[in-house]
C-alpha cells in the first residue's frame, strides 16, 4: 500500500473520522478535542489523511461508505476503531495502534451466510488461478489456512525436490480456502472445488472436529521444525545452511555466534548480530516514515522520481520482516546513477547501518531463454540495494506536535543539494557507498562502521536494525516490477505459472513476453499488465493469496 508520492508536512499524523454511526454531539466533541490537543483533524478525506477513525465494524463497510460519493480510503491511511482516537486524546498524542483497534477487512460471522445451494454454485464457478480470484488479508478460514500453510513450510524446509511441489500444492489448496466466501465448517463444502487434495481434506477434517490436526501439532513439536524456523530466520540463512548448522549439532543461535560465522557472509554475520531488532515486525508507520524519507531524498537527486513502497505494505499488511521501496523515473534511463547517490544521502542522515548493492544484470536475450519456475524462481536483474538501515525509534510513534523538533536525524527537506546534487563525478557517491558496504576499507569518518556488528548491536543506540530492500527500475519495466514486488509470493508464482500454460506468455518483473515472436507487451500502468495477461485487475489488498 501506501504509494509514497509526497513528502513534505505529510510527516504529521492526520485523523478523519468517518460520520457514519456516531451522533452528531459526539463527533463535534471528538474534533473539539483532537484541535485543543494540537492533533491534525482533516474535514475532507484528502489524500494526506493517516487514521481513517470508524464506528463501523469492517473495512469494507467504510469502503461502502465512501464509496457512494466516489472516494476511496487514501492507501496510506490506516483504518481503526473509535477506541484508538481516545487512547489518542487521553494521551495527547498519536499513539500506536494496538491489533485490537485495527478493522478487519470483513466483517466475520460465526455463520456462514450462503445457502448450500449458493456453495455449490460457488465451487463451480470458483476461479481455477489463484491470480483471478480476490485474497484479502481478513478472511473466513484462518484457522484452516494457518494448519495447511505450516505443511507447507515443513515442506518447503525440507527442500528437496518432490517437496518443492508438496509445497506449492498445499500453497494453492490455503490460496482457495482464502478466497471462499463462507467460512468452512465440514469437508462437504469443498466439493467440486480442484485444488483441495484428500491430504488437505484430512487436515481440515482434524481441524473442524478437534480444533487442530495432530499431523500438523507434531510438526510444531519436532525439534528439527524449531531449529529450521529459527535458523531460516536470520538474515542470509536459507534451508541448506540451516540443515548444515543442524548437522554440525547447533541447537542455538549461541552455537553459530560461538563459531563466528566461518562462511564470511555479511548478511548472516549482521543478521546473528541484530537478529532480535530484525525479528521484531516492522510496522506500517515506521515503513511509511523511512519511505518518505526516501522520497524526499530521492526527489532531490533525481527530481520527479516515482517512490513506492511495495512488498506487504503495499498489500494492506499492518507489518512486514523487511521494507521493499521501488524507484523510478517517467524518463527511460533517467534513473541510471540515482542509486549510490541516495544511498549516500540516506547514510549522511545516519539511516544506514549495512548493505550491499547489486548491479543490473538485465540483458534482453535473458528474457527469451527458456525458464523453470521453481522456489527460487524470483529473483530478478534490477538494479538494487539489499541492507540494514537504522529506523530511529521515535518512526514508530512519528510526534505530531507542530512546536517539537523532528525526531529524525534530519538537515531538512534533504541532504543532498549541496554535495551530491551538484557533483557529475559518480565515484564520490561510490566512494561514500563503500561505508556501509561489508569489510569497508578504514576511511575517515567510518569508526561506526569498522566496528564488529555485535559491538555496534550490543553498544547503547536509539535506533532499531531494520531490513531494507531498495529496487531500481525503468520506467519501460516499472509497472511489471511492480506487480512483482507487491506479490504476494504466490500471487507471482501462479501468475507466472497461468501465463505460461495458458497465453504460452513469459511473465518476469522486468515485463511479459512472446518467448515465439520474441516481442515483449509493454505496459503503462498496473491495469495494463492484468489485461495483457486477460485477468480482471486485482487490487493489491486482494493479491493476497
Ligand atoms: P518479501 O519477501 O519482502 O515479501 O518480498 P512480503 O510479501 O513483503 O512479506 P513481508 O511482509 O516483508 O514479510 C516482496 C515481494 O517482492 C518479490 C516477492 O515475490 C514478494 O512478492 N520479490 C522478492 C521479488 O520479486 N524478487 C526478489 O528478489 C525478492
Ligand atoms: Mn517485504
């Protein structure tokens, strides 16, 4: 969600609160009290608006609302309960949004609301791909979704082959129970409904009659399923290295810091060092802050550049592991060198901690080879930097006090002008990237960065260790990169996978080509790619599969 297009004032939170269910007393109170607490109130639901406050139970009711007069809830917005604003006024201040006060995307009943009739017609006419049907976030079978996809992470833990489609069948059959539009309460009513195998019948079953599937419970218990999901989470471990850790007897990540990380990766180096700041989610105020930044940064080197924030964010999630922003320009090629340039200027406002930047390896006769797609089958040529920034803590509760400093460790609106703006000469910025490159070299200026990444974890900061993902990408291949770099996962997969057997259409994040006539389909907006792939374009906060 949340394309970040502006910068500017949009730092300070601002609440609109929807006028449906509240009378009319109240309301006026409510903004009364919002102005005498120095809170932003916004009469008019403009696109700055942060916290869209609702009585209503569901987002999709709020999304009625407005849309009756043709609105639409501003995708950086978060939409939460009456209860956070006064937790708000109470404190005099925005305050961080507990789950409980975040609205579900749907309103959930205990009953299904469809006849069996209307299930059956459903089954019949339910979408083969998962990337023709609508997945949000909030669904009605979690419970049922949450068994079937921790088969899946077994499966895709073990990594062997016959497992990778293990996996992906238990994927599809979770993708479907996401998207039904009533809440599973026997196996009958999957009927008729293709990717639902008699495995995934058994566990649902388990689960429908004893509240869980013992197949599943015995996966969370074994030992060898919790040291794989601690080791696969560090930062830079994938299943083989985590199977060799368990080979050589670790049982903790003590045992691997013990060893001093013989592989020399950087990544699993800093990922052990801060793996308690990257194991705490990264929340969407906090995603949103660093990418305006971002923006604001990126503005000033390459004026007119196009900033999103991608990934979950982009798909409504509240939090994700890491932060993925996709730049580009309306100019082909204009992008070219914006890069080091912006990450010099993040590292100057002291945002960097570590990372690494990936050339483009984009050829044009990669496209037409023949391809597999296969777990690891997203990776991309883009232009890109992969690291570790440095999120101040105040990015999680942003101060909306007009009179208190900024927080951030800022030389507004940029730091660039001066120094990085002006200059034709690239290596400065290559020279300025080596900082925060793995083994710099000792320059000035650089003590933070010679220094082990346990001492600079365990030394006191004002900052957590997050994972940044920053993608460039032409504008002749944007949109492409950005369908793949919103997702989800599986979304991709299967989009990838519906192009090839049925439009006999190669689908990458760099575009959509004709393997025969070797031609690509270009694109000028989201909407275009659907229809080049025939599908009914899907919102982001419905690829959720
Ligand atoms: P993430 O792994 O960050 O997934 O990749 P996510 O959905 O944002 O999950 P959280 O919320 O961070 O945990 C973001 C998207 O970018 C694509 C992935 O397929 C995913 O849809 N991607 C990732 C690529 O296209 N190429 C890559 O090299 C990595
Ligand atoms: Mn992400």
């Amino acid at each position: 969600m949340a394309e970040v297009t502006q910068a500017g004032d949009s730092k300070t939170a601002k609440v609109f609160i929807v006028p449906v269910k509240f009378q009319k007393k109240r309301l006026e109170d409510m903004k009364k009290s919002l102005s005498k607490k120095g809170l932003q109130y916004a009469d008019t639901l403009s696109p700055d608006v942060t916290h869209v406050v609702s009585e209503c139970e569901s987002v999709d009711q709020v999304e009625k609302y407005f849309a009756k007069s043709g609105q639409k809830i501003p995708e950086a917005a978060s939409v939460v309960s009456t209860q956070w604003l006064i937790d708000c006024l109470k404190a005099s201040k925005i305050v961080e949004i507990k789950s409980s006060q975040v609205l579900k995307e749907i309103k959930i009943s205990a009953k299904p609301e469809v006849s069996p009739a209307e299930e059956n017609e459903c089954n019949r006419n339910f979408p083969e791909w998962a990337c023709q049907r609508k997945a949000k976030l909030e669904h009605l079978n979690k419970k049922l979704t949450s068994a079937v996809e921790v088969l899946q992470e077994f499966a895709e833990l073990r990594d062997s082959n016959q497992d990778y489609s293990r996996a992906l069948a238990f994927r599809r059959a979770s993708s479907v129970l996401k998207s039904l539009p009533f809440q599973v309460q026997n196996v009958e009513q999957l009927k008729g409904l293709k990717d639902i195998g008699e495995h995934v019948k058994t566990v649902i079953s388990d689960v429908l009659d004893h509240g869980s599937s013992s197949e599943v419970e015995e996966i969370l218990k074994s030992e060898w399923f919790k040291k794989m999901k601690l080791f696969t989470s560090v930062f830079g471990i994938g299943p083989s290295t985590a199977k060799a850790w368990i080979e050589r007897g670790w049982e903790n990540l003590d045992d691997a810091q013990k060893d001093g990380c013989p592989s020399g990766d950087w990544r699993i180096a800093w990922g052990l060092a801060f793996f308690e700041d990257l194991n705490v989610p990264v929340g969407r105020i906090e995603a949103i802050a660093f990418s305006q930044i971002v923006q604001e940064e990126a503005e000033c080197i390459l004026p007119g550049v196009i900033t999103t924030l991608v990934g979950g964010f982009r798909r409504g999630k509240s939090q994700g592991h890491d932060v993925d922003i996709l730049l580009s320009h309306p100019t082909d090629g204009a992008e070219m060198g914006l890069l080091p340039k912006l990450i010099a200027a993040l590292g100057k406002r002291g945002l960097v901690l570590i990372g690494h930047k990936e050339k483009n390896s984009f050829r044009s006769d990669i496209l037409y080879q023949d391809f597999k797609l296969s777990a690891r089958g997203q990776l991309d040529h883009f232009e890109k930097w992969l690291g570790i920034c440095k999120f101040p803590k105040s990015f999680s509760t942003p101060k909306i006090s007009k009179k208190s400093k900024p927080e951030i460790n800022q030389p507004t609106p940029c730091t660039t002008d001066t120094d990085l703006k002006a200059t034709a000469d690239s290596s400065l910025d290559e020279s300025m990237n080596e900082l925060y490159e793995p083994k710099a070299k000792k320059t000035k200026g650089s003590e933070a960065i010679e220094l082990e990444p346990n001492r600079i974890s365990a030394a006191p900061r004002d900052w957590l260790a997050r994972r940044v993902d920053l993608i460039i990408a032409p504008k002749s291949q944007y949109y492409y990169a950005l369908v793949g770099w919103t997702g989800s996962k599986h979304f991709n997969r299967d989009a990838r996978l519906y192009a090839q057997k049925k439009l006999g259409l190669k689908l990458t994040s760099h575009g959509l080509f004709n393997l025969e006539k070797r031609e690509p389909l270009t694109a000028q907006s989201e909407e275009e790619v659907f229809s080049h792939l025939k599908l009914p374009y899907i919102d982001p906060a419905d690829r959720n599969c």
